[in-house]
C-alpha cells in the first residue's frame, strides 16, 4: 500500500423538493419552533416523495459527484453506499444505484453504520483504492430516515430528515500530498440500547422505528467524537490547532458547538449545515462537505477534518488534505 494516495475528486448532493418547516411538525406533535431552533438549531428538513427511495436520492447526488469530478460514470470501478434506510432488506442500494448510473462493471455494496456511514465508507474506500482494487470509487452516504421515524413521538421525529451526498475517490500516484491522511472506526455495541430501530427482518419482520434516549447520546457523542479526532491525528506530525475546517455529522449544533469547544477549535471553522436539513444520518457529511466546497470555503490544500458518531454506537473521523 504504498505510493497511491486517495483524493476527493467531485463533490454532489441531493435534497428532496418537499420542505416540512418546524411550523408544520408543530401541527403534527406537541412541538414549537422556538423549542426545536433552542434544542438543536434545525429549522426545517426535506422529506422524500411518496415513491422516491433511498436509491433514487443517491443517484442523484452520485450524478452530481461524477459531473463535478469532470468524468463518465463508466469509469466508476466500485460504488459504495452508506445507508440505514435501504430501499429493500436485500439487494444492497448501491447495485440499484449502480444499475440506475448505466454502470455495469466493476462492484457495488452498501455499508451500515448508521450516521457514521458515510466516515466508515471513507475509511473502507482509502485502503480499497490504495490496495489497488479500485481506480476511481463513488461513496455515497444517502438517508430516507422519514420512513423510520414515529411520527407520533415528538423527541425524535423533530431531529431527522432525508438526503443524500456523493464523492468520486481517485487514486493519485506521484508529487504532491492532496488525499486521505489519516482515518480511525471504532464501535461500542454495548450503546445499543441507547438509539436504535425496534425492528428488522430477523427480529420482528417489520421495519421498525427509531428510539433514542436523546441525553444520554448527546453526552456520549461529545465525548467519542473529541476522542476519536484526537487519536486520528496520532501518528501524523499535525495536531487539531491545524484544521482549517472540521466537517461534522449534522445532527445537534450543541453537539458541534460542544465538540468544538473540548478540541479547542474555532467554532467558524466547523462547517454548519443541520439548520436546513436536519439530521441525515450517512448523508449528512457530505452535504455539509458539498455545502462548504460550493461556497468556496474548503480550498485547496486545505486541511479538512471529517467526524460523526451514530447508532450502534459508530464512530470515525478522517483527515484529508484537499
Ligand atoms: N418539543 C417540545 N418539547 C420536547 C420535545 C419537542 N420536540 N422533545 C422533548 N421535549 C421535552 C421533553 O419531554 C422534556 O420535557 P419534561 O422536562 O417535561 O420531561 C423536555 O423537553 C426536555 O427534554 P430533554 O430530552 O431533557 O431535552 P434535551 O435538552 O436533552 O434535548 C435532544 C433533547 C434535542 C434530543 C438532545 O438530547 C439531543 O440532541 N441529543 C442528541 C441526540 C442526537 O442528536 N441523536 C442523533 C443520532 S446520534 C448522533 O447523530 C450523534
């Protein structure tokens, strides 16, 4: 594994058209704008279609990636799609994304790391590119979370929304120190109690509804997602005082507000997205990553820090140089 290095070469991302503002959930549960804006910064969340699926937000955002990165999609060798909510129990999502690019060779798979997919993808994509079983990877973190939620449960279906954002990944030989630095996983399936689905085919034969204690995650996320941004750095010769901006999962702005704060980093430097789209779970960083690319904030040589914890407990940051 030596000599390749894995770059972000396009950047896409995908929102359902339908807005739902938290003056509309208010008319759905005991819940005001003033109460959700205070808690958690989310103003509003897209909410997919009847009839549009997990897949078809992914090819979406995935066509966008592949515009961005100037390429064809028959170049893509391997997809792979971080997602909680896929359209089916099997096939995987990213053959149906596959089929739906016009892509027919190489492989496609689906991850499952809940809101850390999208990290768990990145990291899984690195060492495929750098072992040389892919050339040029499309990774994308896609969520239609609108379909687990209990809409009758005012502490969680407030949180989360639909979405979808894509990266082509290329291997670069030669000069230069663009790509992946670093990356660290880690899981604790002790939490799962903590966030979870209460169904599945092997359990119940149903899908299922998500179920959080919501305190009890935020104190862990918190302190998992400082640790973990500490330890990606270990065995660099950078530190965190470095980042010139973190990309985390959108999930509470007091959890990125606090996260910021126990690192010692500059609250302007942490990319901010969760006010317009709620938690996405897998797609959440790389809308927020689309989000700060298009605006011209990330530039290159940069160095972009990407974090996010989710059920499971999952956890992972990566650390790349634009
Ligand atoms: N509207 C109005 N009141 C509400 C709502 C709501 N939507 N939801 C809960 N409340 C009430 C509660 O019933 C409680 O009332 P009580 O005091 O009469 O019992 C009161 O508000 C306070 O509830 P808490 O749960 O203590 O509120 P807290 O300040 O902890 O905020 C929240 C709740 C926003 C869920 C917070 O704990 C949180 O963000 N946790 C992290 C969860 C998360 O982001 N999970 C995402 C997946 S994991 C990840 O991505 C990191």
């Amino acid at each position: 594994m030596s000599g390749i290095r894995t770059i972000v070469a396009g950047v896409g991302a995908y929102l359902p058209e339908r807005i739902v503002t938290n003056a509309e959930m208010a008319k759905l549960v005991d819940t005001s704008d003033d109460w959700i804006v205070e808690r958690t910064g989310i103003t509003q969340r897209h909410i997919a279609a009847d009839g549009e699926y997990t897949s078809d937000l992914a090819i979406a955002a995935g066509r966008r990636a592949i515009a961005d990165a100037g390429i064809d999609a028959s170049e893509v060798d391997m997809i792979i799609v971080a997602t909680a909510t896929p359209d089916e129990t099997f096939p995987a999502t990213a053959v149906k994304v596959q089929a739906g690019l016009g892509i027919t060779k190489g492989a496609a798979f689906d991850i499952q790391a809940v809101c850390s997919g999208f990290v768990y993808g990145l990291s899984v994509a690195d060492n495929l590119i750098r072992g040389g079983m892919s050339k040029t990877l499309l990774l994308i973190g896609a969520e239609t979370f609108s379909r687990i939620l209990d809409w009758e449960d005012r502490t969680t279906c407030v949180l989360f929304g639909d979405g979808a954002g894509a990266v082509v990944l290329k291997g670069e030989q030669g000069p230069g120190n663009r790509g992946i630095i670093a990356s660290k996983l880690r899981s604790d399936g002790t939490k799962h109690d903590l966030l979870y689905v209460d169904g599945g085919p092997s359990t119940t034969q149903t899908t299922g509804k998500l179920r959080m204690r919501g305190k009890d995650v935020f104190k862990h996320a918190v302190n998992n997602l400082s640790d973990i941004v500490q330890e990606v750095f270990d065995g660099t010769d950078l530190s965190p005082s470095d980042i010139d901006w973190i990309v985390p999962h959108q999930a509470n702005r007091r959890i990125l507000d606090a996260t910021a704060k126990k690192l010692g980093v500059d609250p302007a430097k942490v990319v901010v997205t969760v006010q317009d789209h709620g938690n996405t779970s897998a797609a959440s960083v790389p809308l927020a990553l689309e989000r700060a690319v298009r605006d011209g904030r990330i530039k290159r040589g940069d160095l972009v820090l990407l974090e996010a914890m989710g059920g499971g407990f999952t956890w992972g940051a990566s650390l790349v140089r634009w």
